[in-house]
C-alpha cells in the first residue's frame, strides 16, 4: 500500500506541475498572439467549461474500464498538446482554445477516475492521508510551474513548454500501469438504478457526502468572491505594488500544503464532515482576517485560508470515495467535483461586482456565508447520528453493491 500511495502522490506532482504551467503559458501565449486580455482569460474558461458535464462525464466512465480510460486520456492529451507544435500566428489562436477545452475534459475523466480508482489501491483507513498528500504536492507544484512554466517560455517560446508538458501525461500514464490494484467489484445486482440519477441519490442521501461537499462548495466559491476584493485592499487601500499579490499566493499555498500533510490524520479521527465545518470557518476566519489595514494580518489570512481550503476539499473528496459504491464513484465524483467547482464562475463576477462597496464588505459577505453554511452543517450532523465517522470506519466500504446506510459530499 505504501508504493500505491507513493504512486499516486508522483500522479499528482507531475499532473499538478503540468497543468499549472501550461494554463499560465497559454493564456501569455494568447496575450502575446492576440494582444487580447480578453482572448487570454476565454483559455481559462475553455479548462472550466467541462466541469459542467461533469455527472455525464463521470456516467460515461463508469460504463468502461476505469484504468484504461485514466491511461488513454493522458496519452491523449499528450497528443493534444503536441498539436501547439502547428501555433505560429494571431490566427492558429484557436488552437490554443482547443487544447484548452480538451484539458479540461481530461481533468475531469481523469479525476473522477482517480477518485474512483483509489479506494481498490489503497486501504480506507489511508485515503484521507493520500487525499491530503496529493493535494499537498500539487499546492507545492503552484510555488515552482508557474515561474518554470513562463521562464521556459520566456527562452525559447510556448513550443518547448508545450513538448515539456506534454511529455508528463505519458509519464503519469506509465505511473497509473505501475500502480496495483485490487479486483474490482462486480457490477451491482440485476434491477439495480444504473443511471445518472443513482448517482445523484447517492450524492443527496450521504449526510457525510453532501454536507461535505456543499462545505467545499461554499468555501470555494467565496475564495472566488473575494479575488477582486483581495485586489483592492492590497492595491488602493494598502497601497501596495500588484507584485505583493504574488507573495500572498505562496502564502496561500505553503498554508494548503502544511494542511494537507495532516488533513488526512484529522479526518480519520473526526470525521469529513467535522474537519470541512473546521474548514469553512477557518476560511471565514481568513476573510475577517482581511479587513484590519495591515500587511502581516494579510499574509497570516493566506496562510489561513489555504489551510482552511484544503481542508474542506479533502474531506468532501474523502467522503465520496469512503461513502460511494464502487460502481457509482466515477459519476458521483465528477458529480462532486461539479458542485464544489461550478459556483466559482458565477462567485466571481459577483465579487467583481461587489468590490465597488469597497474592498472589506466583500469579505465580510464571505466570512457571513461560510460561518452560517458551517453552522447549518454543524446543526445537521449533530441531528443525524453517525453523520461523521472517522473516514476508516465508514459502514460500508466503497465497493459494496449493497445499499448505503441513509445516516451519514
């Protein structure tokens, strides 16, 4: 089990760095073509955009050989990637979007296929600790791709970054062969709701799941809220140069990879829905942290959030894996990934919006927000007995095909 966990945190580290360094790349490369911010910002849409088809992208791997969908879709995209090769002038722009969009489908198959393909590598009681090893690596990914990613652009163009990443799908393919898995289950009994809907029932009726994942939801979308509020306190109200934003983004990250190293421990004792209520209200807590005019209360509000963060996202992804049959988790997970992701894109224009009430009463509407979102799930886990067991002794374990017990992303 200790060379499946290994494996997969390399799964993570080398997609992590990858992805973080060519969606930079891709939107200064449109920049640079176009001279469009505009276009450059439609690549990130272009990544987001699948998260949408979620549940029937999630459907349509659990219909298929897990494995191999997770291995063909990196070479795949591999492929893909290449295809920049052919990227010379304003007009082959679209190739750019294209290479985008198919990024995104492929995160979302390979991540819905990763969730559902850990709970037959690796024992229940030691997801938490890898769901927070991998978040970990791929937060510390975001302090070096992003500076590797544009230097390499910045010396020899977008055509060496594109070769680079896309020689790091067909390693985390090899990665994925290497890894030793249990036999699958088989399918569930004759009759049994095969379709989208039973993985919606599944995500609606697990107190655990859903109450996690609404946590994850309300504290990502409030991380979106508040970007635009975050530049107006460091820019006009600090007064501070837009650079200064960079070192709050490490801060962020070195308090999401210092979470993740522990979530997992945290979870297993307390349960996921405890440890995402902790989440939540350390996330407001960063967001009232804000609001004092002063530099080291910010960075300390990074560090916060990115633990509070994380924190919440692996006990939401915790939770699908220890609480889904086997035969549901692919769809469940995108479905998950879905409602924790798609409020981000209308959070922020919200944000946008309400930054010209100033740049604290945003922060004081997230703080509002994830504080009473806290304390709905904090009163509905108290109400249902056995709504957060520590994430190795969940009632039945992922794989059964007989139903799951109604108390509990």
């Amino acid at each position: 089990m200790r060379r499946n966990a290994a494996l997969f945190v390399a799964i993570s580290l080398l997609s992590g760095f990858g992805s973080t360094t060519m969606s930079l790349v891709s939107g200064i490369w449109l920049l640079d073509l176009t001279g469009s911010a505009g276009l450059a910002a439609v690549a990130g849409l272009c990544v987001f955009a699948p998260q949408l088809a979620g549940p029937w992208l999630g459907g349509a791997l659990d219909r298929l050989p897990r494995l191999a969908v997770v291995v063909t879709v990196n070479l795949v995209l591999a492929a893909t990637l290449l295809g920049l090769l052919a990227v010379r002038a304003a007009d082959d722009a679209w190739i750019l979007f294209a290479v985008s969009l198919a990024y995104g489908v492929s995160y979302v198959l390979i991540e819905a296929g990763e969730s559902a393909l850990l709970p037959r590598a690796l024992d229940p009681d030691r997801l938490g600790d890898v769901n927070g090893w991998r978040g970990s690596a791929q937060e510390g990914t975001k302090l070096v791709a992003p500076l590797a990613g544009a230097g390499l652009y910045a010396w020899q163009g977008g055509h060496l970054v594109a070769v680079v990443s896309a020689a790091i799908p067909v390693l985390v393919a090899v990665l994925y062969l290497a890894v030793r898995f249990t036999e699958a289950p088989s399918g569930p009994p004759p009759g049994r709701e095969r379709g989208l809907r039973a993985g919606l029932a599944v995500l609606g009726r697990e107190p655990a799941i859903h109450l996690s994942v609404a946590l994850a939801a309300v504290a990502i979308a409030m991380s979106g809220f508040t970007t635009a509020a975050l530049f107006q306190v460091v820019t006009v109200d600090l007064r501070l140069p837009s650079a200064s934003l960079g070192v709050l983004v490490s801060a962020q990250g070195a308090g999401s990879l210092a979470a993740g190293l522990v979530a997992g421990r945290i979870i297993a004792r307390r349960g996921p829905t405890a440890v995402a209520v902790v989440g939540t209200v350390g996330y407001a807590a960063a967001c009232l942290l804000r609001c004092p005019p002063w530099w080291p209360a910010n960075v300390a509000a990074s560090v916060l959030a990115g633990i509070g963060l994380m924190f919440a996202l692996v006990s939401a992804v915790t939770a699908v894996q220890t609480r889904t049959p086997e035969h549901l988790l692919g769809r469940v997970s995108a479905t998950a990934n879905t409602a924790m992701f798609a409020p981000i894109a209308l959070a922020i224009p919200l944000g946008s919006a309400a930054v010209h009430l100033g740049g604290r009463p945003p922060f004081v509407i997230a703080a509002t927000l994830c504080l009473a979102a806290a304390a709905v799930a904090y009163r509905l886990q108290a109400r249902t007995p056995g709504a957060s067991p520590a994430a190795g002794a969940v009632a039945e374990p992922a794989g059964t095909t007989a139903p799951m017990s109604a108390p509990m992303r």
